[in-house]
C-alpha cells in the first residue's frame, strides 16, 4: 500500500522546489496575508455571527442534521492551492458552523455537556489571539494557570501543598490521578520498572463508576480485570460493606489493593458515594483515594449541596471538569493532588536534554509538562480565570442549586406524563425517565424508549441522551445548562406526552 | 487540611440559598447577558487587538517578561462576586495579553514552537462561537476531523483503512501510538489483563529519541529501563547493526521485543533515522514500527525533503503534529494507525452504558473516544481543515523548504561569528550553536553559553533555546517560522558577536 494514496503529482514538486530555491532567501514566502484588513473583516463577522447565534439559540431546534451537500462541501480533496479566505469563510459558514452538536442550547441535556458563556467565548477569542504555546515558561499563561489552580485547592478545600493541573478533561484528569495513585502505591521505581515484577494491583469503585476508570485500568497496564465494580445500594451509592469485603478478599489472594474511586456525581443519576465513609476505609486500609468529580465537585459552591460531597476534601487526587457544570467552553479540565511531592515523582517527568533549566529568560517558570501526559498545550486557563471573575462563585454556585431543583421539578412533572416513569432517585441534576406502557413486553418498550430519544432528537425539541439502567434502555436529562428555563423543561415534558401517543398508536 | 483554605464564609451560603430558593422557577439565573452588545463591543476589540498585535509582531520584542504588577493582578482572591465584563477585558489587555511566551514572533526558534497563521485564528474564533463538545456524534466537526485524517492519510502515505484521531500534541499521539503497539503486540487481552503476567515488553529507539516516548513507557506500565536507547551515527541517526543486536540480546534473555520508534525529526538537530532500513528490521523481527514525526513529518509536503523521510509511510503508527510546521494554531496534533481494527481494539474502547449506539439522531456519528484517551473534545479539525484549504498543500511545503533552507543559511553564517561553532550537522530545520572561546576551560564555556541564551531572551532579540549535545550546553534554533526571514537569521548573527564580546570581556 505504500503511498499509493499519497502521492502528490511530481509536476507539482518540481516546480514547488524550483519556485523555493530561486527566491526564498531574496522574496520569502509567509503565511500573513498581504493586507490584515481581509481577515481583520472576516473576524469580525465571526464574532457577529457567534453572537448573533448565541442570543437567538433559543428560537432555533436544539440539534439539526448536517444536510448531505454540506457533508460533501467538507469532503474536498487535499487541496494543492489554497482558495482565498473570503470563500474559504463562506464556505465554513454555511456548511459547518450551523451544525454543531447542539451543547450550547438551552434544551441540551444529553450525556453531560457544557454550553459555554459569552465571557469563555471572549478569553477563548483572546487566547486564539495569542496563540501561546503553554508546556511551561514565564509567561502570563503560566501565572493564569497557578492561580486558577490555587483557587481550586480553594474550592475543593485541599491543602496548600497541593499540585494541580489543567486538562483537557476529567478522561485525562482521571488517567493522571490513578498514573499517580499507582506510581505512588507500587512500592518499587515503577515508572522505570513497570508493572511487570509485581501482584496485580487492584482498583475499588461501584458499579456504576464512569468508563474513563476502566479506560485508565487499561492504558496504564493495570488491566480493566484489576477494577473491581462494588455493588451500590438503593441510593446508587458504593456499598462501603462490600468494599471491604472486596479488599480483603483481594488481599487473602495475594493481590495488592492500592486505591479505591468515589464518584462525586455518577452519569446516570449523578449519585454520589459517601465520600467520607470511603476516605476512612482509604486511611484505615492504607489505599489510595481518588474521586471522580468529572462534573459533580463543583457542586462544592452550592451551599445546599456541599454536604453531599463531604469527604471529597480529603481525596488524595481529585478529578472534576470546569467545561461542564461551570459554564467554561471546550475544553477544561482539572486534576488535583494532595500529595504534590507524589505528583512531581510520577510518570510524567523523565529527563529532557533539550529542555535546560535556565534562571532567567522564556524558560524560567513552572514546568507543567512535568505534571501531566503532555508537553504542548494551550492556554486553557484564560477561560476559567475569566469565568470565574466575570460571574462570581456565588453566582455558579446558584446556578448549581438552579439545576438541582429544576432536575427535581422535572422528574416530578414526568411522572404526570402518560407512561412515564422515573426509574432512579434524583441524587443532584440527572432525571433518568423512559415510557412504561404496562401493555407491551419489555423488549418493545425498549424500542419505543428508544424511537422516542430519537425523534426528540430529529424534530430538534431537546437533547436527552440514552443509557440502560437495570437493564433497560433508559432516556436521561442531565442538567448542567445555565440557558435551561422552567418552559424549556416543560417542553419536553409536552413532547414526551405527545411522541409517546404518537409512538404507542403506530 | 481539611478545608482550611476551602472555606467561603457562611454568610454568603445562606443568601445564596435563600435567593435561589425564592427565584429559580420562576426568575430563572443565566449567564447570559442582558445586553449581548455589551460582549459584542469587547469581541471586536479584541479580534481588533489580536490583528493589531499579529501586524506589528517584528516591532515588538520577541519576549518579554511578566512584570510584578501584571502578576499580582492574576493573583486575586477567588472571586464571590463578579466584575463587569468591561473591567475584566481591561485587566486582561494590560496584564495577561501582552506577555505571551513569543512563540508567534518572526523570531521564535526555540524548542520546536509552531506561530500559526490568519486562517488558523479565523477558525479559532468560529470554532470558539460554536463551543461544540467533539467526542463522538452527528455534527459537522465529526465530519471535518474525518476529512483531515484522510487528508493526513494521503500526505503520509497511509492506507484508506488507517485510522486516525486528532489530539492536542505528539506527546499524546506517541501514547496512543505505543498503548495501540503493546496492546496488539502482547498477545494477551492486555487491556483487560494487565502487563503483569507478561515478561518485560521491551521498546527499541535511538538516544536522540524525544522524552515523551520515555514519559509514555513509564505512563503504559512497561517501565522507562525497558525503552533501549540504541546509539546513533554520526549524522545522530539510530545504527540499525546496534538495533538487531539488541533486539537479539533481549530475546535471548526471555525478553519480549514489541516495538522499534523511529524519528523524523529530533530535537536536537532535526535528525531522521533510516525509516526504510527500520520497517524493514520490524517486518524482519516482527515488530511494530512506530514513527514519531512530531514536527518532522510533514515535510513530506515538500518534494526535497521527502526522500529524506522514505519508509515514513510503512509506519504501523505515526504521531505528528499539525501546530508545529504546518501552522496551525493550539493545539493540533495527529495520530495515524495503519491497523485500523487493531486501533479500535486497544485499551480506549471499553463499554460505556450511558453511550448507546442510536442509528438517527445527534448519537449517531463516529465515536472518537474509542480511539484516544479522551473523552469530551474540542473542534481540533476547524483549524487544520482551514489552514490546509486557505494556504494548500504546495505553499506549505514551500515553507518546510524555505525553513530548511534558511537553517542551512544560518549554520553557515553563525560559523563566521567569533568563537561560534556548529556542533552537530544541519539534516533539516534545526541549527546547533555555541561560543568555545578557546582559551577558556569547558565549565566556564557552558556557563558562558547559558548567558548568551538568558541574554538573547531577556533583550527580545530572538528566542532561541537550549539543549545538551556531546554533554556539552549548546544553544539551538529550531526554525518552523513562516515569518522568518533572512535579516531576522542576521539580526541573531550579529547579537550572538556582540553579546558574544560582551561576555567575554566580562
């Protein structure tokens, strides 16, 4: 196969290395445009446009299918010219940015998305501006980043000993807190060693832990087979008896338990173990805890529902995203560590020859790549700084509650709705709900659950997203939108009402 | 520790509970703004600034540092109260914008920095006015990524079952790439089972090799002592006579000899192994040939450089990226694999309840997570689809020539300059450098070298940075700037004389 898709006409070559060697010293070649002014137009209609989207997106559908012309417009072929930037804009307005997944919209409650705020539009916008590459240095991006992170240890009530670092999401965030867990917990040099010499280390979380667990079992060697899913009780909280259980039966067998995750917010229901019940089995057992509060601990400014989440300040590595329930754009994540000698000693800072320590000069500064998976990275903290100052934490944690009780309003309302049932308690924000008509064998109600999720979807109505719980394919809202209105929930619950009539008379 | 620097005084807890209690249903809270001209105002001063700022880029210094004042203004209390967007644009344009890291400057060539271009912060701000969460999905940035990986496909030389996935740099691509070769190559279940019943997999690389592949190694749990870091000749390419007798020495010992990386494109002097002579001794060994081309790849856009780069496209992985050489802003990079079942089989596909497959609907589009570690996703395709169809393929090839050229240009002249030497040959983009005054002993020459560097830096003349080649502090150019130009090469010839004599007669 080699490059028999690749090659590029050699007329071509030729004459782009004449066209080179004659003139690139003398005329150089460079991407800015002779006048700044085309594109200094064209971005200005770009932000019109974002903004002229933003406050009419309640008029629009909540998703719309990309038409098959546009698809097409996408799938040109590898261009050898460029076109001209004008054209090139006509192009991306009509055929890309009108379809997009629909995250932003006040009816967007499927998986659990974050829809942004004009003030991450306006950092996102600057940082672009920027363009500043952020693996480490002294730079403003730097002391945005640290202090960003400060104010987490803050939130999150861990200690000032603390590292942290930004992520693109609580996936990686997840990943770098059990890359530390582990390497912290083997008792050899495993970053040098690997895992090879020793017992299989073991993992403890519940059943209804969110797959990026399992993702980081497997990339980091420890085998998906290694976590152990601890049964949950009717709250769909962890089983703190059968933890134990669990641990020392792992033990009698040789294997070596070396951490257990809690979950502050699950995906299905966005339950919450009894985090401080699971700290104290961690100190006692001498185990790791990690918390998994992809978008949960940020519940942490909402008053009413700190409680909740008490014990999660004593986690040993804390995983949560600013992208989801705090209103940030993509992408922004967070990984805490209580322990940051732990933190700096993990896999993620071998030696690097060309990365020279000097006092002064672009280097001398914090080296986040020592922290985490990566070394380049943009400048992710602009929109959490901004954020966080444009709107306040008393006000995010409103709109925390806000959520909470619109989610407890809605459960209520579509237990009112002909066949509808919610099937799991509401912990925090997620209403799971799925038709029941007693008349119809399970498989089929399955495949009208599943038909309904889908023309809410198609008619452009609302978002929910789809899971299986007990089994049973399940529609679920998860609310983390600050656009949600009590009318839009009520809408759904019309449509509901509606489709499933329309579902149960074909 | 427990909450001490968490807490947020009670009193703004209760009134926060109070107010939304009262409220929420019926006078809902959002962020977004009651005037949305109040953000359209600051947008079009800041894509103003950004153009501003991009047209004078050669005025200005090519860094600066952050002074304290700008650094206190980062470092507030966490906010409870926001301030109003007007204040907060203003804080930002003075204290956190103008001090970038310099990697946008004409004179930026240090470590391996890309400067991105027009079209790329076009892109930027549209996709930042979508805000569309890219983890799987019906939706146009599906689409695009799709096209760019088959783009990336043909550039490369792939073949149409390759997979590919975008990710924010080479650091993660190398993961995913060496996760995909130890998973396929184990012979196990690995993603469920773990590495710890297999003897030690062992990875073969040069020891020019970039430091991620190590950070990789630790991150799988194969262990950093099991990457053999091969000796290179002396154009500091991997001697494949030394490869075969490792390779042969490990099996000897019940080792087991998964992968063989090879570069295109080191660090330190832009170096690339003999890609053909390596496939051939994985296809020998039968042994996964990964290639790491983070900024080198791409130069099979550019016809001189392309024999260079023969047996790239045999790669069973290859990780690159598109915010290097191509331009592309923050943060762009690729992996391709040209196994595609063998990519959907490794460790990142685990089953996820919350995710079911819908065959209409937003659900019903490539699932991008079952390729990398991530979950949530920016819109990464945007700026690479642009910058490729505003600029094509021949012009961005013409600018890997041109910078290659003007690295040959530049080892030349500095060689005029008092005391200044090239240490290691000039194979493509990169230019070693340092001052071996001859009547000064070896450690006072390292410390004179580090003072050139900070010096350079500190005074805005260029940004160059600094490695260790021979043990020996060296200074290095890695020049992937379209904006250099010629007197840009000069003006750091002429500022490595004078502070050359400066710091010699110190």
């Amino acid at each position: 196969m080699n490059g028999v898709h690749g090659r590029i006409p050699g007329r071509q070559w030729s004459r782009a290395i004449a066209s080179v060697h004659t003139s690139c010293m003398t005329t150089p070649l460079t991407l800015d445009p002779p006048d700044w002014n085309v594109y200094r137009s064209l971005l200005h209609r770009a932000v019109d446009d974002a903004l002229d989207h933003l406050a009419a997106l309640r008029q629009g559908p909540a998703w719309q299918p990309m038409p098959a012309i546009s698809r097409d417009a996408v799938r040109r072929p590898l261009p050898a010219e460029g076109i001209g930037p004008e054209a090139l804009f006509e192009e991306v307005r009509r055929h890309i940015a009108p379809y997009a997944w629909g995250n932003t919209h006040p009816r967007s409650w499927g998986w659990v998305n974050g829809n942004g705020s004009a003030a991450g539009l306006l950092a996102d916008v600057i940082a672009a501006g920027m363009n500043t590459n952020v693996p480490l240095g002294n730079q403003s991006a730097a002391v945005v980043e640290e202090q960003v992170i400060a104010w987490s240890r803050q939130i999150m009530g861990f200690p000032a000993e603390a590292t942290g670092l930004l992520v693109t999401g609580a996936s990686i965030a997840n990943l770098v807190g059990l890359t530390v867990a582990r390497d912290t917990m083997a008792g050899t040099d495993l970053p040098a060693a690997g895992t090879g010499s020793l017992p299989p280390l073991t993992v403890y979380a519940s059943s209804e832990t969110h797959s990026s667990i399992d993702k980081a079992m497997a990339i980091l060697g420890l085998g998906t087979r290694q976590l152990r899913k601890i049964p949950v009780d009717q709250a769909l909280r962890l089983d703190v008896r059968k933890l134990h259980e669990a641990i020392r039966a792992d033990r009698a067998q040789g294997l070596r338990p070396i951490c257990v995750v809690g979950n502050a917010g699950t995906v299905n229901n966005g339950g919450i173990d009894d985090l401080g019940a699971l700290a104290d089995v961690c100190a006692a057992e001498r185990l790791w805890f990690h918390v998994d509060g992809a978008f949960g601990a940020v519940a942490m400014l909402a008053p009413g529902r700190r409680p909740q989440l008490a014990g999660l300040e004593r986690a040993d590595s804390l995983a949560f995203d600013f992208h989801k329930w705090l209103h940030v754009p993509y992408e922004a994540g967070c990984i805490l560590v209580r322990d940051g000698a732990a933190h700096r000693r993990a896999s993620f800072a071998p030696t690097r020859s060309y990365l020279v320590p000097l006092e002064r000069g672009a280097s001398a500064g914090p080296d986040f790549s020592q922290l985490g998976p990566e070394l380049s990275r943009a400048f992710r903290g602009l929109k959490v700084w901004m954020t966080l100052l444009a709107h306040g934490t008393t006000r995010l944690g409103e709109l925390v509650e806000q959520n909470c009780q619109q989610a407890a309003w809605l459960a209520e309302r579509l237990t009112q709705v002909a066949h509808c049932v919610v099937p799991a308690p509401v912990a925090l924000n997620i209403v799971p709900f799925r038709l029941e008509p007693s008349r119809l064998p399970g498989d089929r109600r399955d495949a009208i659950n599943r038909e309904l999720l889908m023309r809410l979807q198609e008619r452009g109505i609302a978002i929910p997203s789809g899971t299986s719980i007990g089994g049973r394919f399940t529609l679920r809202a998860a609310i983390t939108n600050h656009r949600t209105r009590q009318d839009d929930l009520e809408a759904l619950a019309v449509a509901v009402e509606q489709l499933g009539a329309e579902l149960l008379s074909d």
